[in-house]
C-alpha cells in the first residue's frame, strides 16, 4: 500500500495535533521537503518480506461449527492440521486460543474488528505444535481482544463453564478452559496479560500455565502489551501440561520478549510425589481481601497447602505486603499500555525487534476504523482510561509503573530466596455468575475487571505461576496457584503434581 503524498491542510492538521504553529509558508516548505523521503516507502513496498513462519503442514479452511455441536460456546472455528507422524504429542487433540494465528484458518480474537480475517502465517507455538506430533482441531473462543477475567465479553457470545452452564468460565481463554474441561480436547494453547490462563483454569477445574515471561515465544499472536504478554500450556492433568511445556519452550530468535538463551529443561522428569527438602511459602496477602475473597476458597487453599507435608515439603507462611498493590501497578502498565501497542499502535507498535506480523496488522488497523463502536465495553473503557492518562501525564504513570513493577519482582524474589515457591488462590472467589444479556455496563464490566487480584501482579514480575485445581466446593472448582522462581518452570509444576494428587 504505497504512501500518498500529504497535502499543505493534512500537514497542517498533523501540526495542530501536535501542538506546532507553522506558517502556511512552513507547510508549503515541510511538504517539499517530505516528498524524497515517500520514495524509500515505495521501495519498501516493492520488497518481500521473509516469512518465517510459512506453513509447513497441509489443512482446509474447515468451518464455524453449528450451535447444536457447540454447547458451551466455546469452539470459534472447527479444522482438522494434522502434524508430524510421530513427536511427543502424538494422539493429542489441540485447541488453539482465537488470538494465535494458524495460517488458512480464520481468526477473530474475540472481536468484530477482526472478524472475516485469515492468517497466512503459523505462530511459532503452533509449528512447535504440529512438529511434535498433534493435531490442531479448531480455534478456541476468547474474549473480546483478550480484555477480560470473565467469560462473557467476545463478540460471538458468552462461553459457558461446563462446570455450571450459567457460570463464568473466566476469561480471557475461555473456551481453550471450557474445552479442555469438557473432554473436547487434550491440550490447549492459551495466553495471559492478567490472568488469562490462571482464572479460567481456576473456575473450569483444569491445569494452567503461566510460564516465566519469555520461556514461550509470543511470535504471531495477536499481543496486548509487551512487558505483560505471555502465552502457555492448558490441559486436564500437571502431566500433559509439563509435557506440552517441553515442546513450547526455547526462544525462536524473532520475539523479543525472550533472553538471547532461554533455558529450558525437562518440565515432567520431577513428577514423582516427592517434594524433600522443598520449602512452601504460603502467601499471607493472598487471601482474605477485603470485600473480594471467600471463605471457602481460602480455606481450601490454605488446606491444601498444608498438606504438603505430607510430601516432605516444609510449609510456613510468608509475607510480601507489595502483593497488595500488585493490582495498582499492574492497572497503570495495561491501561496505557494497551492503548498505545494494541490501539494506537493496532496490535504492531514500534521499536521493537522482531517479527511483525503485518496482515494481521493491516486487517486490525481495517476493521478498527470502521468497526471500532463494536468493541466490547471493557475495551472501550481501557481505551478511554489509557488516552486520557497519557494526555495529562505524558507517559509518566506508564513509566513509574515500569519502574514500580521492577520492585514489585524483587519483592517476590525476596520471598523467593527463603522458600522455594509461593502458594495463593488463584481467583478470591467461587465461579461468578454470567451477566444477563441486558445487564448494566456497570455490572459487564465488574465481571471482566473484579477477578485478577492475585493473577495480575504475576505478569508484571514474570513470574512462572500455575493454577491447579484443589479441594472443590460442592460442584465448583477451586484453583490454587504456584509460583516459583524465574525459569524454575519445573519446580512449579513439581508442586502442583503434588496438589493434584491430594484431592
């Protein structure tokens, strides 16, 4: 798409919007000198781009599957990509979160901004995917743009938590949760900012991972903000998420969200029940927040927890009392931070490098100029929030949150050098009720914003964290969380085995 010259009156709107008094003789004078520099833009045009990640494996562009196979509303779109013959996922049916790109497939990323789009690239985690041996069965329902602990928000409609159908199923990978909770899958691939694997894990009564930031490449997957994106593993057991981790893992060179080395290791070799000399913090701002959490989910955890013994861990409490302002820096970094990468910046941005992947940019950039009032309004309201702060402030707040979310890991890793991981609930409350159809904004948005508390603070310190379900209340899952030291992946969800064993 080549660059039109600008006329004198567009430059002199673009000089306005920045503040600059130019004479129309300046203008006259600007534009003479911007149009030498339009040919480097046309040559850029005329360039083809690498594409690293074109697909490798043969696949139809299959179909939006009918309500009457869909009940819980959680399949996007249905396909068949059959991987390698033979990997360490062989046999495994794989959903993939509606934020990833699968080439040939469409995506809508929850949004009608997206929808009619078609990826011509696979995601790293999906060639990693298919090289291992799955097969990739359909696109999972997420919520609108990703912007929601609840399950309520996407543009296709609410997913429903098999667990309790008028329930949330937590969000924002709602249906990789949903599905994986109702047999539909083996493994699913799921992305968290907030908590976007934990809480629907948590609230659907299966296993998910966030890993250490940058241990899972985040190429081709349609981001929300760079310092906060991650992507991982979601499944029904510890053991098929550690497997599945075992083939996300390592750096791909074209995400710069990960270290030149990424280490990795064998995430299911420590499987085995024994935790000796394994020291468990039990993290005392975790529970009982006032007005959010509930008494059950604190009792079940802290139970739990202390049956840890049991294994030969040693289990205490500790304190980070910086965990209850977690939720503030985190707010701060994602309010400005979306608005700028996946807003202003159409889910590309600059300065960064990496891969870009720019059909997804150019059908966003589309359907966000003229779809834009068909956002959700929990995008809209993180829109107008993040606009508003980076006019007053100038990008201050944003910075001070950067700056904060650095303490912020370094109180975790104060906690850290005493004992071995920290153990929380993943979500203060039980499954919430879906909102009805013509609930007030004030009440959708409540839903998609009251359930981060303790999932949120996690991504701004990168820290590995898993949801793993323990004791239930009634017929209502409980998710508790593990968090451990950078890149000690494997102590987490030698951990959480442990738990899952002891229901």
């Amino acid at each position: 798409m080549p660059v039109d010259p600008p006329t004198v009156a567009q430059l002199g709107d673009i000089a306005e919007s920045f503040g600059l008094v130019l004479s129309d003789e300046d203008l006259v004078s600007f534009r003479g000198l911007i149009l030498p520099l339009l040919a480097s833009y046309g040559v850029v045009e005329q360039m083809a781009e690498p594409a690293p990640l074109a697909p490798q494996y043969p696949r139809t562009a299959g179909h939006r599957p009918d309500p009457s196979d869909n009940p819980y509303n959680a399949w996007y779109w249905r396909c068949e990509i059959a991987g390698a013959g033979d990997g360490p996922l062989a046999g495994k049916r794989v959903a993939v979160k509606d934020n990833v790109c699968v080439a040939g497939v469409p995506m809508m990323n929850g949004s009608e901004t997206l929808r009619g789009y078609v990826p011509d690239v696979d995601a790293t985690v999906v060639t990693r995917t298919l090289d291992a041996g799955a097969t990739i069965v359909g696109k999972a329902v997420c919520e609108d743009l990703c912007f929601s602990g609840g399950s309520h928000t996407a543009a296709t409609g609410a997913v429903l938590n098999p667990r309790d159908p008028g329930r949330s199923a937590g969000g924002s990978s709602s249906g990789s949760a949903a599905l994986i909770a109702a047999g539909d899958v083996d493994l699913a691939l799921g992305g968290d900012q907030g908590g976007s694997i934990r809480v629907p894990a948590a609230w659907t009564g299966i296993v998910g991972l966030k890993p250490t930031y940058g241990l899972v490449p985040y190429t081709g997957i349609f981001p929300m903000e760079l310092t906060l994106d991650h992507t991982g593993p979601m499944a029904a057991t510890v053991a098929d998420v550690a497997r599945y981790l075992e083939v996300l893992a390592g750096a791909d060179g074209l995400d710069p969200r990960q270290p030149a080395v990424v280490p990795t290791e064998a995430y299911g070799a420590r499987l085995d029940g024994d935790l000796a000399g394994l020291r468990v913090g039990v993290l005392a701002e975790g529970f009982e927040w006032p007005g959010r959490s509930e008494a059950a989910v604190d009792e079940a955890v802290r139970d739990t927890a202390s049956r840890l013994e049991k294994a030969g861990a040693a289990v205490g409490k500790v304190s980070v009392p910086m965990h209850r302002q977690g939720p503030a820096v985190w707010t701060v970094i994602a309010m400005e931070g979306v608005t700028e990468l996946m807003v202003r910046g159409n889910a590309t941005g600059t300065n960064w490098k990496g891969h870009y992947t720019t059909s997804l940019l150019e059908a966003y950039a589309e359907g966000r100029r003229t779809r834009v009032n068909e956002l959700a309004d929990t995008v809209k309201l993180a829109m107008l929030l993040g606009e508003h702060v980076r006019r007053t402030g100038g990008g201050r707040h944003y910075a001070r949150g950067q700056n904060l979310g650095r303490a912020l890991r370094a109180a975790y890793d104060d906690a850290l050098s005493e004992v071995d991981v920290l153990v929380l609930p993943t979500v203060p409350t039980l499954p919430t009720l879906l909102p009805a159809p013509d609930a007030p904004r004030e009440e959708f948005v409540a839903r998609a914003y009251e359930v981060v508390h303790n999932t949120a603070p996690f991504d701004v310190s990168g820290h590995p964290a898993v949801s793993v379900p323990c004791q239930p209340a009634g017929s209502l899952p409980i998710g508790l969380m593990i968090v451990g030291r950078h890149f000690a992946d494997a102590t987490v969800l030698r951990v959480a085995a442990v738990v899952e064993d002891s229901r």
